[in-house]
C-alpha cells in the first residue's frame, strides 16, 4: 500500500485518498485551533502559496488528542482557519495520530519517519511530514520547527 491508496475523509466528510496529490510535493501536519503554536497556520498557509504552483501542497489534519486543543466540530474548524489565519490548503477531517485508533495515513508516517531519539509517537499538534513527488516520506519536522524554518527543505525537492 501506498501513502496515495489510504483512505481518508475531506473537512467536508468526503471521502478521498491522496491520490489528487500524486506527483506533489506534499507537507501532511497535525493542526489544533487552540494551541500555542496555532499561529503557524499563517507560516503554512504563506508556504502554500508560495509553492503551489510549483507543485507543492500542505494537508492540514486536526487532532484533538493533545490537552483538547482542536475540540471544535469541522465545520467549526475550517469556519475558524478561513476566518482567522485565512487558510487555502486542503483541510481533512480530524484525527487521532496516535494509539489503537490513530488514522492508518499517520500510522503510516510515523513509521515511515522516527522522531526525536527514534520515538513514533507524535508528541504534539503542529508535527510535519515532507512527502516528495513519489510518495516517500523524506523528513519529519518538530512541532517547534516554523514552516519558514523548512522551506529550505520544499525547495531542495521541489
């Protein structure tokens, strides 16, 4: 199985895979709506429009499994990321990353990519996967690393 064959479903409850996204370079990240690192949404969002004709995309996944941070509904959130932070990118419905019932895209990941000292876990919200154009999983940023901190990194594959 392939990270494009995974089944997921759209902020608006439709259901899709990441095939759209093939051949993309892709940032996949666990977004919140009341976390202290909320604000880089606006980093995100200035990534995705600066790459996106190039063949880039964020994906933005809502998790709430971090102290409540994202208790909104769907409609909720995306009324708040286009309200607030006036956020483009594609928005899926939320999920768990972590434990028996984590969304298999980000079992996926977090096996694809260790984190800091070879931990899977997904420590907080605002975790960032670099997926590149066939689908491989090249890096796994920190929730502190700004999204302007690793636009080196889309440039490199871009």
């Amino acid at each position: 199985m392939s990270i494009y064959d995974i089944p997921l479903k759209t902020i608006d409850g439709q259901e899709q895979t990441l095939e759209p996204f093939k051949g993309q370079v892709l940032l996949i990240v666990n977004v919140a709506s009341k976390c202290g690192f909320t604000p880089q949404y606006a980093g995100l969002e200035d990534l995705y429009r600066k790459y996106k004709d190039k063949g880039f995309a964020v994906l933005g996944f809502p998790c709430d499994q971090f102290m409540h941070q994202e208790p909104g509904n769907e409609a909720e959130i995306q009324q708040f990321c286009s309200t607030k932070y006036q956020v483009d990118f594609p928005l899926f419905a939320k999920v768990k990353v972590n434990g028996a019932e984590a969304n298999p895209l980000w079992t996926f990941l977090k096996n694809a990519r260790r984190g800091f000292l070879g931990t899977k876990a997904i420590k907080w919200n605002f975790t960032k996967f670099l997926v590149n154009r066939q689908g491989e999983v090249v890096k796994r940023y920190s929730t502190a690393k700004s999204p302007a901190k690793i636009a080196s990194g889309i440039e490199a594959i871009l």
